[in-house]
C-alpha cells in the first residue's frame, strides 16, 4: 500500500496484489487505509530490529 498526496493537496492510495491493483480516491477509503497503515507502523519492528529476526529466522533454518 502507497499513500499518495499529489502537489495539489490531493489524497490517493494505491493497493497492490497477487490478483488485483486498485487506486483508491474516495474519502471513506483512504480514511479507513490510512488508519490501517497508522496501526501497520505502530506495530512493525525498526530496520535494525527486522535484520536481526530475518537472521535469527534465517539462521534457524
């Protein structure tokens, strides 16, 4: 997911997948993807914090 804000004040999400893209303009959309990617980073780990679980998992492999 991509959030867009062009440098007219405009405000866009593009969503892609295995199956299917999607451009998102309408207000209740972007309210609700820009929620879902506040609750993304509130939640994912720093870079430093992701390199060390990729090679931790690596590593027990």
């Amino acid at each position: 997911m991509v959030l867009i804000e062009t440098p007219e004040r405009e405000h866009y999400a593009y969503e892609e997948g295995q199956a299917v893209s999607v451009l998102h303009s309408g207000s209740k959309e972007l309210s609700d993807l820009t929620q879902r990617f506040g609750m993304f980073r509130t939640q994912a780990l720093s870079t430093e914090e992701s390199a060390r679980f990729i090679g931790k998992v690596a590593d027990e492999w």
